[in-house]
C-alpha cells in the first residue's frame, strides 16, 4: 500500500485535496483509492483465517470479550441513511469487523424520505448477521457480548452464537454536539468502541457531522471504512 496517499484517506483528507497535495489526477486518485481498499480488506479477512487457525491449536487465543454496536451515516442524502456494525475488541481497540447497511429514515425525516426516494430496504440485521459470522472463528465459545440496550441485538447475537453471554448499558447522550459516540460525564462502559467509533468520524471526511465530503455510494463509504480500519488496527492503536 502506498502509505503516504492511505495515511492521508485515514486522516480527514479528501479524495481531491489528496490529487492536488500529491499532484495527481482525479481518476489516479480514485484508482488507487479502490486498490487500496481491496487490499486493505483482504489483509483484515486475512487476518482473521490466521488467527483462527491459531485459535484451533490454542483455544486461549480466541477473544472472550467482544463490544458491539451501530453507527449512523447516510448517502448522498439525511434521506438516505445507512448503519455502520462495528465489532471491537475491549482490550486492544482493535476493530475486528464492521458492515455498511441501507436503512429507513427515522423520525421528521421518514415521510420525506420515502415521498422523494420511495421506500428503503433495512438490511441492518443481515449485515449485523454477517459481520457476527465473519468474527465468529476467532471468539471463544463463551465469548461476552457488551452492547447497548438496542432491543434488536440480544436476538441478532443468539443466532449466531448460541453460547455466548451479553451485557448491557443503557444508552446515553453525546458530550457535546456533533459528538455522538463521546459520551458526556462520569464513566462510559462502551468507550472502547465509542471511542473508536469517534476516531472513525474524526480521521474519514465523508463521516464528519458536518461536511461536503458526502458519500455517493455505499460501496464507496464500505471502501473507506477498510482504508482506514486497517490504518487504525497497524498504525494508530500499535
């Protein structure tokens, strides 16, 4: 991977200030940029076989304490929101998967969204199902689950791990505005994933709360995340 252009992705710079900085084009950019994401995903399910062949000869390895939960972004539109499962390991930060899913609009925004784009799929629980699968290999058979109070994650997890245990916390408000994954005051019993999460909105661009940088596909949001997980799990949290 060319680490200077991949550092950049993974540092709240965009795609065209990338092509002025390193005096390149736009395609070039773009080029590189879904290289780099094809690698970057075939090194973190890399990663994962490995360690569940490890896994196999030392039950040890495997994680027993997994935190999970959703982030929200959108495409193009507030109209076209998207949610962002993401799995962290408690001990190291390191992000062990996530999946981008299509939802309905909530709230003020719902009859709008469905007047001027029709009605949207909701694929949160298969990609919440896929991502639980793909960490599965390197979990122990007990693993424990902490989430959020989302009524919709004691039923996703059971299916896929039927042995596992699964706490919770109750939900709580942002410190500040535009900072939904800090949490304000005392003692936060996510802030490993929250405050990964946060990272993720601070060092993407198309993340920010308040940005032009909007994503236009969501395969192209999907290809970002990769870029910059594998920059978190190598570089940031080493």
């Amino acid at each position: 991977m060319n680490f200077k252009e991949a550092s950049l992705l993974a540092s709240g710079v965009s795609q065209r200030r990338i092509g002025i900085l390193l005096n390149l084009t736009r395609k070039t950019v773009v080029r590189k940029f879904i290289f780099f994401a094809n690698q970057a995903k075939l090194t973190r399910e890399r990663d994962i076989e490995n360690r569940a062949k490890l896994c196999g000869f030392d039950p040890n390895v495997a994680l027993d304490h997994v935190q999970f939960d959703e982030m929200e972004s959108f495409v193009h539109s507030k109209f076209l929101p998207v949610s962002i499962p993401i799995a962290v390991d408690p001990k190291t930060r390191k992000v062990l998967g996530f999946r981008v899913a299509s939802m309905p609009a909530k709230g003020l925004l719902s009859k709008r969204s469905v007047k001027k784009y029709g009605k949207r799929k909701d694929e949160r629980k298969q990609k919440a199902k896929e991502l639980l699968n793909e960490i599965r290999p390197i979990l122990s058979e007990r693993v424990e689950f902490f989430t959020d109070q989302n009524p919709h994650y004691p039923g996703w997890i059971r299916r896929i791990h039927k042995n596992a245990t699964h706490k919770t916390t109750p939900g709580r408000r942002g410190c500040v505005v535009g900072q939904g994954e800090l949490k304000e005051g005392g003692y936060d019993p996510l802030f490993m994933l929250n405050h990964t999460a946060a990272m993720l909105r601070a060092n993407m661009n198309r993340l920010f709360r308040r940005t032009w940088c909007t994503t236009k596909k969501i395969e192209r949001l999907a290809a970002h995340i990769e870029i910059y997980v594998q920059y978190h799990n190598q570089v940031l949290i080493t």
